[in-house]
C-alpha cells in the first residue's frame, strides 16, 4: 500500500463526510487507506461508521485518551501498513488536497518527513481563530525553536499537525505521546532528512477548535519533557546568576554604594560569569556549529547589557513610584527576563550557521590549496 492517512478524531461528527470524499478524491492515483483513531464522546464514531463500508477505510476508537491527539496518532501509525503515512487533522483545516503533493515531493527529494509549513513561502495562517490564537502560536513556535536548534533547523513549523512521514523511518516504540504536538515528538527523537512544502491553514468548518488553556499546559509540559536537561540547566545557572546578582548589590548598598550603580555592577559581573557557564554547561554542543567564542559573546554582552538597561529603568521608576523594597523589584524583573533570555541564546548567540559558511571556514583553516580542499570535500 502506498499510502496510509491517520485522522485522530474527536468530536468532528460533522466533517467526517466531506473529510473523507475529498480525501478519496485527492489519493484516487494511489493504494491508500484512512485509518480514524477516535476518542470522541459525540456520535462521530457513528458517523464514521457509515462510510467505513469502504474498504480503505478503518475505525480505532479508544476508550481511553492515552497520550491525547499525540497518542492517537502513534497508535495510528502503528497499525498504518502504508509506504507514507500522512497525519492531519479531521477539522478540515488541513487540505487533503496537499496529500499527492507531500507524497510526490518526498518521493522526488528522497525525504523522511515532508511538512505542510504556514511559515514559507506560498504558505498562511490565516485560518487561526483571532488574534490571540495567532500569537500564542507564534510564541511558541518561537520557544520550541528556542530550544531545539539543530533538531528544527530544517523545519520552519514544529507546531503544525499536518505531515508526510516515510513510515520505515519512525520507530514508534521510542515516541512517548503526550499533548497534542506530535511532529515535535518525532523530530526531537529521531534524525530524519525534512522537506517542506507550503500550505494554507484553512478556517474551521463545523465543530469547535480544542485549543485550550489546559492544551497549553500540556505542551509545555511536553516541550520541558522532551528538552528538559538544556532549559533546566539555563535555569540553574541563571538562578544561580539571580542570586550572585541580588548578594553583589546587597553588599555594595550595605557598603554606602547607590542602588542604582548597585544594580549595574552587579549586572556586569553576573553577566560575564553566566555566559562563562552556559558556555561550559548548557551549550557547549552548539559550539561548533555556531559563530566564534568572541562573536557569541558580544551578542551575549550586548544582549544582556541591554536587558540589564530596561531592567534598570523599570527598577528605578518603580522604586521612585512606590514603596516596594528595590531587592523585590529586582528580583520579579530577573525573573521576568529569563525566558528572553534563553530564546535569544537559543535562537540568536548559538544558532547554526550555514552549512555554506561552515564548509568555507573549513577551507579557509586547512593547511591545503583552496582547490585541493574543494577536491577532497
């Protein structure tokens, strides 16, 4: 079979229908099936039970919500026995018309993993529901990049649910399911070559989306499970850096000092010794890949100094407006730059270069002729 479609399901009754024709339609060149995994608790297992005379398609409704949508969709590609194994979702928001074209275009660039991307060209979110949606998204869409930089490098939309995975390439037994971004999972846990193709994230048809605040908290809780050692460890030395910080600017105002040259002094010490650490033990492995000691830590010290500015402009007029302890003041707004902070290390300080400008370095410190290195690449 050349191609298996995995549909998790949950509370689509009314856009089974017209889901499952246009996906008949879009495979009509291929062997495929449709494989529902449902854990609904309206009448969509029924609805799907109607067309299910078809033999492409199968039902799988679980009683339990074992793992969320990211379970449902690896019990799916378990029992998928397609070549391709293509996961969207049943709102209708994902095209089935991308189908052939996430196929043909992994076939043709001999991919493991095709993803249907709204951030390339030729690709919209438009279909998000309001502006908050939007930018909660973007969000994390930012973070999760944050703290995967080589994993996601090739992959412009970690958050989409919409994908073509070359089924011999996923090991279902090392996914471990949880919330419902399931494309995060299986790149975080495997080395697989990424393509993209754009596509627009259509509006919602019938039903209500399941984006939720509870939904949000499970994937946090999923993106700290899958990258907990790198975030834990910026945290510890940024606590650590906190703390020093805090004791620094306790002594020099014990000493007579003024709080806000307390502050800066402080500031300056803690950040020269936390890029020292996070260089050491947090991104040691990113090192090679990145900008020179010297580039990575100007962007660092610049960074920094410029948090270190607003934060101490914001320390000042709040002190100067209330008649808040300036050591409380400060320490909510390290708190509050933290997550910046390790967005930009992540995604800015650390990020891979090129694999272009990388090659060319390499050419330019070989004890070789420029063209003899070329021959040897």
């Amino acid at each position: 079979m050349d191609i298996s479609v995995v549909v998790p399901t949950f509370n689509e009754a009314p856009n089974i229908a017209e889901l499952v024709a246009r996906i008949d339609d879009s495979v009509s060149g291929f062997d495929a099936e449709i494989i529902f995994v449902d854990d609904s608790t309206d009448d969509t297992p029924l609805v799907i039970s109607r067309v299910i005379a078809r033999t492409t398609v199968r039902l799988i409704h679980r009683t339990e919500q074992i793992g969320g949508l990211s379970g449902a969709v690896v019990a799916g590609i378990r029992e998928s026995v397609g070549d391709w194994v293509i996961v969207m979702d049943g709102d209708l928001q994902h095209p089935p018309e991308m189908i052939p074209i996430l196929v043909t275009s992994g076939q043709a660039q001999s991919a493991d993993l095709v993803v249907a991307s709204r951030h390339i060209v030729g690709g919209s979110s438009a279909g998000l529901d309001g502006r908050t949606r939007a930018l909660a998204s973007a969000a994390a869409k930012m973070l999760t990049r944050a703290m995967f930089p080589i994993k996601l490098r090739s992959c412009s939309d970690p958050m989409t649910g919409f994908f073509a995975v070359r089924r011999e390439s996923v090991e279902v037994s090392s996914l471990q399911p949880q919330g419902f971004k399931i494309l995060l999972e299986i790149l975080a846990r495997s080395s697989l070559t990424v393509v993209e193709e754009p596509f627009t994230f259509a509006e919602r048809q019938a039903g209500e989306s399941k984006a939720t605040f509870s939904q949000g908290l499970r994937f946090l809780s999923q993106l700290t499970a899958l990258r907990f050692g790198k975030l834990s460890g910026f945290a510890v030395i940024g606590a650590i850096g906190a703390l020093a910080n805090l004791v620094i600017m306790a002594v020099l105002q014990a000493a007579g000092v003024w709080y806000l040259s307390s502050a800066i002094i402080a500031a300056v010490v803690t950040i020269v010794a936390n890029f020292l650490l996070q260089e050491r033990f947090i991104f040691g492995d990113l090192t090679a890949e990145s900008r020179s000691t010297a580039q990575r830590f100007a962007l660092s010290f610049g960074f920094n100094a410029t948090e270190t500015v607003v934060r101490t402009t914001a320390l000042w007029a709040i002190v100067e407006a209330t008649s808040m302890p300036s050591l409380v003041v400060q320490a909510v707004l390290i708190a509050i730059g933290f997550l910046a902070r390790f967005v930009y290390h992540s995604r800015v300080v650390y990020r891979p270069r090129p694999r272009a400008d990388r090659a060319a370095d390499a050419i330019e410190d070989s004890p070789y002729p420029a063209d003899h290195a070329h021959r040897t690449e």
